[in-house]
C-alpha cells in the first residue's frame, strides 16, 4: 500500500460509516414516527451528519427512506436454483416471510407502502429500488423453469409474480396475519398449477387414468 492509499482508505472507511449512521437513524424515525413525520433535519441529527450530507447522498426523502428499509432486509439476492421452479419460489418466499415477520421490519414497509399512494417520488422509489430487481430475478427464475420444460412459454410472467407477491401483501398489509410456511408453499403450489407446461400435465394425467383402466379390465 502507498501512502496515498491510506488517506483514501480512511476516508473510504468514515464515509462507509456514516451512511450506516443515516440509514440507521433513517430507519429509527421511520419505525417511530413514520414517512411522512420524518424529516431530513431529523435524521442529520440522529445521525450527527450534515443535511448537505444527506441531500448530496440522496436525491429524495422517499430514496432515503427506501435504501434505510433495504438496509434493514437486505438487497433483492437472486432466486436459488434449485432445479425446480417452484421450489425456487418457495425457498425464495420463505426467506421473504422470516424477514417480514420482524415487526419493526413489517410496521416500516407498511408505513412506507401506505404513505407511497400519495407520494409520487416515494412510489417512484419502492419500484425503483425495491420492486423491479425483485422482478428481474422472478423472471430469471421463471425462464429456467420454462427451458426446463417445467412451465408453458406462452404466459405473462409479470402477472404471475403480481399473483405471487399480491397475495403475500394482502396477507401482511390487509389481515395482519403471521407469514407461515404452510401458507407460502400453498400460494406457489396454487399459483404455478395454472401455468405447468402442457407435456408435465399429459404425463401427470396419463399416470392417474392408468390404474384406473386396470381396474376396469379387472
């Protein structure tokens, strides 16, 4: 290392931490007082930061607010590849249900999710940031399934994660309820029964007549 390395490495490490300090902060006030209550006077303060800090850093309340709640979750990781669409789905929507059935991670998204109806950058900033590459790594997901044979190529892979995640929302933003593994693997299960490539159904039905034509002839 030269010298000239450690002045940059130092200031690389000062900066690293206070973002954290922001967006720990950030996540705090979104926890305790909510989005529209929060304010970047606020958070500079909590975080012993400057507001040009924070507005040089994020070109928005609500992208602040997004990256604290990523920051929380954790980033969009691609689907594992299991070998088995489905099964992809549901090891993904597990990992989804543990981190969602954290009540200050559920009382935050909620917050931010009700609040975004009527605040355009907000909305603009959970699609952005937190919905489109969790799009992408479904549809990733999706196309395995189909070269695999496992799924008909001929249907709208952006409905079928809306099914998926709809579902999954309206059980922890509408009921309230806990997010169970029973109730996830049931939702894939149900979802991808109506999108199973036609050569899996025929084999499927082929093997459920066949006793019965035996007995028949019995």
């Amino acid at each position: 290392m030269t010298p000239t390395d450690e002045p940059s490495r130092a200031k690389g490490s000062r900066s690293a931490r206070a973002r954290s300090a922001i967006l720990r902060a950030t996540a705090d006030l979104l926890d305790r007082v909510g989005f529209a209550a929060m304010t970047i006077e606020e958070v500079a303060a909590l975080a012993g930061a400057g507001k040009a800090t924070l507005y040089r850093r994020w070109p928005s309340k609500g992208a602040l607010a997004m990256d604290a709640i990523m920051a929380e979750i954790g980033g969009a990781a691609p689907f594992p590849d299991t070998g088995s669409v489905v099964e992809d789905f549901r090891v993904q929507l597990r990992a989804a249900a543990t981190v969602f059935n954290r009540p200050r991670v559920r009382r935050m998204f909620i917050g931010v999710i009700f609040e975004a109806q009527d605040n355009r950058e907000l909305r603009e900033a959970f699609v952005v940031r937190y919905m489109n590459p969790r799009r992408v790594h479904a549809r990733e997901a999706i196309r395995r399934g189909i070269a695999r044979g496992e799924l008909r190529p001929n249907f709208d892979d952006d409905v079928l994660f809306d099914q998926i995640l709809g579902a999954f929302y309206i059980r922890m933003l509408v009921i309230g309820s806990s997010l169970d593994q029973r109730f996830t693997d049931e939702l894939v299960s149900q979802v991808f029964s109506g999108v199973r490539s036609d050569v899996r159904q025929t084999r499927h039905s082929n093997r459920v007549t066949k006793p019965a034509r035996r007995s028949r002839e019995e």
